[in-house]
C-alpha cells in the first residue's frame, strides 16, 4: 500500500507540476503578447507625435505668413489713412480759404458783409474789377458774382456796360 500512496503521492505530484508548467506557460506566452502590443501602441505612438511635430512646422509657418500678410495690410491701411488725413486737410485748406466755404455759420455772413462792403468801398474809389479782384485775391468769376447778388445796382462809372 505505501507503494500505491507513492505512486498516487508522486501522480499527482507530477499532475500538480503540470499544472504549475501550463499556467507559467500561460503567463509568459500572456506577457509576450502584452509586449508585443505594447511594443505596437509604442510604434503607433511615436508615429502619431512624429505627424503632429510635422503639423506643427506647418501650422507655424501658415501663422508666420498671416502674420506677415497682417503687418502688411496694417501698413496699408495705415497709409491710405495718412493719405485720407492729407486730403481733408487739403479740402478743410480749400475751403477755410474761399468766400464762405467751410466756415461756421456765424461768421460767414460777417466775413460776406466785411467781403461786400471792400468791395463797395473799392467801386467807389474808381476801382476796375479786375484790380479789385488782384487786390483782394478772388477770383473775377467770384466777384462778379458777389456783386450780382449782394451789392446794390449802382454801377462803377470807369467800367463800361
């Protein structure tokens, strides 16, 4: 009987062994596959941060080139700015200079009456039109039409009709 229970004893023994071989196996052959997808997300990773590095050399230079396309439309802009500015000068020049033009309200009937009255005062003197023009610096279209619509009818005896 001993030798039976040996027998038996070393059976399941060598059952128990097996066991212990199959689930090691299993373990390593599990731990291999767990390697290998590793070793794969790993490539796949690696591959991913390699196309975002590329994609983001290629974000940068589209941001420099709206950078650049940026500076150069404020620089446009703010030259047809400068450009505008000039021209209302010129035009506020323009009309600050003539009879009227671009005056307030209030003061341009008392310049048209001091302008009226020289002119008056001028006829009177025995001015011609056209030194009164000279001398005041109007143009002769503009004095003859001030004096057709603002001074009285009398007429300049030295000027012919």
């Amino acid at each position: 009987m001993e030798l039976k229970v040996l027998i038996i004893g070393q059976i399941a023994l060598d059952v128990l062994m097996f066991g212990l071989l199959v689930v090691i196996a299993r373990l390593y052959l599990n731990r291999k596959a767990m390697a290998a997808d590793f070793q794969s997300t790993m490539e796949k990773s690696i591959a991913l941060v390699k196309e975002m590095e590329t994609l983001g050399v290629k974000l940068e230079r589209i941001l420099d080139e709206k950078r650049r396309l940026t500076k150069k439309l404020i620089l446009d802009l703010e030259n047809k700015l400068q450009k505008a500015e000039l021209i209302r000068d010129e035009i506020k020049r323009i009309t600050d200079t003539s009879v009227g033009g671009g005056m307030r309200q209030d003061t341009a009937p008392k310049k048209m009456s001091a302008t009226r009255k020289t002119i008056q005062h001028l006829l009177n003197k025995g001015l011609t039109k056209e030194e009164i023009a000279r001398y005041m610096g109007l143009p002769s279209g503009e004095l003859e039409l001030i004096m057709k619509l603002d001074l009285p009818t009398n007429k300049n005896p030295q000027e012919p009709d």
